[in-house]
C-alpha cells in the first residue's frame, strides 16, 4: 500500500514551540536544526538537533493510548531499541503527547534492502529472534494492554472481527466476491482460525518495513504505541504482508526459512496461519474515511493469496 498516505495528518509546529518542549526536558537545550520527517501514517517526527546531538521528536496522535514509554522500559531489557529520553502528555505545551528519542542514525529495512539490493539471511533471523522475545510475554486473550501492560478491554476473536467487518465499512468497500469467499473459507478452514486463536503474547502491533530501522548492520525495532496482546500470527503476517515489488522480489524460501529459524517453535504452517491472521488488521484498514482505492486493491490482492 502506498506509504505516502497518511491516517492523521502531519502536525506542524514552529522552532519557537519545539524549544519550549525540549527545556522541558532540558532547560539548557538551544535547538540548531529542525528537519520534519514526513514519512509514516500516524504520528508527526522530527529531527532536532541540539549541539552535537540529533534527537527524535515524536508527536503522537490524538487517538494514541499513550502506552509506548511503558513499552520501551519494558522491552530494553529484552531487543534492540533506541533510548527514549522524555515523554510528556500534560498537553500544556503541545496538545498532543510527545517523546524526545534517541536519533538512530540508520535507514528502514525497505530502505536498505532497496539500496542494497538484496535481504541478507542474518537480518531476517534477527528479526525473528526479536519478534520472539516481544512475544514471551503471554496473556488470557487478545485485547488493548493498558499502563501496567495488564490486559485491558478484550475483544472478538479472528472469525467475529472479520465477520463484523464485513458487515460494516469494510465488507462495503470488498467486492462481494471476495466477501464470499472470505466467508466461505471461515466455513471450511476452522481448524485454522481456532490455531491463530489458541494463544496470545504481546504484539509490536505495527511490525511493518517501516518500524525496523537498520543501523551499521545492527536491527533496531521502533514505533510501539500500538502495542497489544494479540496472536503472535498477527505480527508475523504484517511483518510479511505484500511489500512493493522492488522489495518483494528479495523475500524468497530463504527469508522465510531465515526468519522461522530466528522466531524459533513456529509450526509447519506458519506462513499460512500469519496470512490469514493477518485479515482482520487489513479489514480495519478499510474502516479508515481516507482509504485510497489502491489500499482497497491491495488488501483484495492479499485477502485472495491467504485463503488461497
């Protein structure tokens, strides 16, 4: 899907408030360079260099659960991430919350595999390897986690989320010949959907190209403020949902195989079991007023490869 389209719109903010968000933090920071980065769909960044010493700004949307401090506390100990310096949601300065970061002077997987022109084996065992230490953690059910990173608010499993989806926005946005397919392989493969539901571990929640940055060889996981407790097939079927075909081309058996060996305790049919959890998360994209058509296409596209 395209990744210029955004969910909620880029927040612009001028130097002058930047510093009063950054004393805050620092009552000695004088800001020398402001650069907005204006990739991603969700949450507005920025570069801020102060010194000798870039920064991350991030500021999040008005629908963020504001989880992500408590997330990169928790998973220091565990994978790769960037330091995540100072996190304020008084909205006294800013009406949004924000966090100052470490800067990871790198480029995302898409990025480098793209200027590489190629997807190293040992990049997707790491990955793997880090997926799987996120996932330790176990819960009951699927649901939102809250603070404490206790389960808070449960909901549907795999086959009630995608049938209520089809019943509403999402399903009106698929051709009915992939409704009824959809629903037919619900009918038919229900072995399936009761093994992306057996258990539940904490999710990344956004495990795309996007939120794994690659720095002098070295992975680094970012972005964690959709954080869940889900299926571990959930992450595992973005992470490997369809890229652009300049990436695309480079995911072979060996990736595949890379990554298993990396996650560690992944069945037989892993592959298929991440794809078809993947369709409810592709569904609520659908739920979104500013869907492209080229989204839709896309998640017809994927919807079609994963009951197949």
């Amino acid at each position: 899907m395209s990744q210029e389209q955004r969910i909620y719109s880029f927040y612009n903010i001028d130097n002058k408030k930047i510093s009063e968000m950054f004393r805050v933090f620092d009552n000695l920071a004088v800001i020398n360079h402001v650069i907005p980065i204006h990739s991603g769909m969700s949450t507005s960044n920025y570069c801020i260099t102060v010194g000798q010493t870039n920064y991350l700004l991030k500021i999040y949307s008005g629908n963020s659960r504001n989880i992500e401090p408590i997330l990169y506390d928790y998973l220091r100990k565990y994978i790769q991430i960037p330091t995540l310096y100072y996190y304020d949601d008084s909205q006294k300065i800013c009406p949004y919350p924000y966090s100052i970061i470490e800067y990871i002077h790198g480029e995302t997987l898409s990025e480098y595999i793209r200027r590489n022109r190629c997807y190293p084996r040992e990049i997707a065992f790491e990955i793997g390897r880090m997926l799987s230490k996120i996932h330790e953690k176990k819960y009951p059910m699927s649901g939102y986690i809250d603070k404490e990173l206790q389960l808070d608010n449960p909901w549907k499993n795999t086959r009630e989320f995608i049938v209520s989806m089809l019943e509403g926005k999402s399903g009106s946005r698929l051709s009915v010949i992939i409704q009824d397919k959809l629903i037919e392989y619900l009918e038919k493969n229900v072995d399936i959907i009761n093994r992306i539901d057996r258990d539940f571990v904490l999710c990344h929640g956004d495990i795309g190209y996007g939120n794994i940055l690659i720095s002098n060889e070295n992975v680094y996981f970012i972005d964690f403020e959709y954080a869940m407790a889900e299926s571990r097939f959930r992450d595992i079927g973005k992470f490997f949902r369809n890229k652009a075909h300049d990436v695309q081309q480079y995911i072979n058996t060996d990736i595949y195989e890379s990554f298993a060996n990396g996650y560690g305790g992944l069945p037989d049919n892993w592959l298929q079991l991440a794809r078809v959890a993947d369709i409810p998360v592709m569904l609520g994209l659908l739920n979104i007023e500013t869907a492209p058509q080229d989204w839709i296409n896309d998640i017809e596209h994927d919807i079609l490869v994963a009951i197949s």
